[in-house]
C-alpha cells in the first residue's frame, strides 16, 4: 500500500465542541492561577481552538484520516514542509517503521508537544487506513475486543452555581452514568476563599448523587503542593475517585508527594507525551492513573505501548477525552476501565450548545456505556462542514 499523498486541513472548529467555547468564559481554576491579570478565566490566556484532519491515500485509492488539536494552525506547517515528503512513496502497512522514522525526524525540536500531536495524527490515519485496507474495525487490528462495551463518566460539572451543578450531576444519573468529573474553580490565586468554593463545588455534587455514584475533579495544572496539601484534607470526605492534574505536568516529585499525604488517587498525563514520558511517570511513582490523550501522546501505536507499561507496572488507564479512536482503544486493552465523554449539560444554553459535528456515525454512549462501529477502521467520516468557512 503505498502511500501516493498526505493532505492536511485545518478546521475553525475546536475539537473539543461547546466545552472549550464554555470553558474559556466560566471561572476555572488554570496553571495561570498565580497571576492576576489571567486567573480569572481561560479565555484571557488561551489560544483560538481549532483542529488539524491528515489524510493519507494509497495508490490503491485507500484513504486514511486522523485527527489532533490545531490551536495555532502549527500542524499543517509541519506535516506539509516536513513530515508528508518522508511518508510519500512508503508502504502505509508499515506503521510501527513510520512512527519511529517520523520520531527520530522530529528530534531537534520535537519530542513533545505539536511535533508529537502532528505524529500522533498521522498514526491514527495509518490505522485508519489499515483497518480499510483489511476490511476490519480498528479494535480487531488491535487484537480485540476484550469486552463488549465500555462505561463512560459523564465530563463536565462546571462551577455554575449549586442549583444548575445539581440538576446537571441528577440528570448524568438519570441517563445511565455511573460516575462523573468535575471542573474546580479556583486555585492558590484566590486564597481561602477559593479553598472553601471548591469544596462547596465538590459537596453540591456529592449531595445531588449519593454515595453510589463516582465523583472526580480536575484542577488542570492549577494547584501547587502546600495548596493541594491543604486542599485533599478538605475533599478526602467526599470520596473521590480521582484527583486530576493537580500541578504542572512536569512537576512529578508534587505529584509523588502528594500521593503520600492523601487517600485520594492521583491521576494526570493527558498533556504527557511518549512512553518515555510515562515512564517517568511510573519510576517517580507520581500517579495512581495515568490519562494518555491519543491526539497528542503519539497516536495509538504509542497508546499501546504506554498500556503496556501501565500493565507491568499495576497502574490504571483511563484515556483523556472522547473520540472514535479512544473507544476502538478502549475495547482492545485490559488496562482501561472506563473512558471519558463530554455530555452537554442540561443548562447549557450557549450560542454553540447545537455545534457541528466532527464525524458522521460517530457512536454515542446509551445508558452510560458505549461500544465501537464494527465498520473497516475507525468507522466514521469527517463531517466536510468543520471546513466551512
């Protein structure tokens, strides 16, 4: 199958749908916490949201897609003057070769961050590609499925105040989820108070579902250590089943600590890259769940590898975000037990709330659990709309 063109577009369309256009104006506690001109929200600091689509053919006329965050219209540059020349006139089949041929290439200023999530979207075409090719879904490729479908937490809760967190936390229980995360507020910019509103946020979910339900929160990189110490005293009552990137993703020794001072599990790494990142990770001993984002860890040839490690090493997979690519992955590995899904909130009235679509025949959770398409590769088309305008 050899590869005849490598087509990159990007789209004005956040990957993340409503989510990122409601996070960028709600108060969120941010890794720009610390100072006061950005802490009060995301949108202050954070770039235009948009998504890069590769697209690799086959002289068979194969056609293989996948798929990254493209915030800075960076992807495009990069697989056009770089990356699509040493793909073209190689054998797709050859998967596990490209992406260590692409890695190596990428060194001198890569090995994280847009140079892996181009990476990880042009590995994701391949196995789309692959899976066409063969006739197959992905999952069978990947040596599934090892179960029949997959429970999803419900991820959301935003800090909108206790009536509306309330009402969004009973309605998730109503429609079959099991467990459900949390956004907090605050972070060591806003003191005490901050303290005493994340757990108010955390209460206000807890009350509205029970002791039955799974609750976690997520304090995306925004917290230090004597903060977090402080703060896991206040949240060990309510029973959480994990506590998210808490710090900077490079902070591990934090994260290590924090570990020793609280009964909390620990998770983080969906702004990690590699599995040699992840195996920092591991030999630090930093978390008790390690959260991979196929869009940016390397796609899931290296997904693979990190569960891999996981595995040997007793730790839990719970892949950040949703997608067609993270159920296919989902189904064929033993160490993930659940994976994440964006709902829209029952209040959510933005002016996005009924945004396009990514993909046609995408599957959706139903009753809290959701299984793959059975289609050849990862079973869903690129809705050609995103482009538009």
């Amino acid at each position: 199958m050899k590869i005849t063109s490598v087509k990159t577009r990007h789209a004005n369309r956040s990957i993340w749908g409503h989510l990122a256009e409601r996070e960028k104006t709600l108060p969120l506690v941010t890794p720009l916490d610390i100072y006061p001109q950005f802490k009060e929200t995301r949108g202050s600091w954070f770039w235009d949201s948009g998504m890069a689509v590769v697209q690799i053919e086959t002289e068979e006329g194969i056609t293989g897609s996948g798929w990254c965050e493209d915030g800075c219209s960076a992807i495009p540059l990069i697989i056009e003057n770089h990356l699509g020349r040493l793909l073209v006139g190689q054998d797709a089949a050859e998967i596990e070769g490209l992406w260590d041929r692409l890695f190596r290439a990428t060194l001198p200023y890569g090995r994280k961050g847009v140079a892996l999530q181009a990476l990880s979207a042009i590995d994701l075409a391949l196995w789309d590609l692959a899976g066409k090719a063969a006739g197959k879904p992905v999952h069978e490729l990947l040596g599934g499925p090892v179960k029949p479908d997959i429970p999803v937490y419900a991820s959301a809760l935003h800090p909108v105040g206790a009536e509306k967190v309330q009402a969004e936390a009973k309605a998730y229980v109503e429609e079959g989820y099991q467990a459900m995360k949390m956004r907090f507020p605050y972070g060591p910019g806003h003191g005490i108070d901050g303290m005493r509103a994340n757990e108010e946020h955390v209460a206000n979910v807890r009350d509205a579902v029970g002791d039955d339900i799974e609750i976690m929160a997520d304090a995306y990189m925004g917290w230090n250590f004597l903060y977090a110490k402080k703060m896991v005293k206040r949240l060990e009552p309510y029973r959480l089943a994990w506590l998210e990137e808490a710090f900077l993703p490079d902070d591990l020794n934090s994260y290590a600590k924090l570990r020793q001072e609280t009964s909390i599990p620990i998770s983080g790494g969906e702004h990690e890259y590699t599995r040699f990142g992840f195996q920092q990770i591991i030999e630090k001993q930093a978390m008790d769940i390690i959260q991979p984002d196929l869009r940016r860890c390397g796609g899931l040839s290296e997904g693979r590898r990190i569960c891999s490690l996981a595995l040997a090493n007793g730790i839990t997979v719970i892949p950040h975000a949703y997608g067609p690519t993270h159920i296919h992955f989902a189904l064929a590995e033993t160490a993930i037990p659940m994976i994440e899904y964006f709902p829209l909130p029952c209040w959510d009235d933005l002016p996005d709330a009924e945004v396009e679509p990514i993909f046609h025949d995408e599957p959706q959770p139903q009753n809290g659990r959701v299984t793959a398409s059975v289609k050849p590769g990862l079973g869903v088309t690129v809705n050609e709309r995103i482009f538009a305008g």
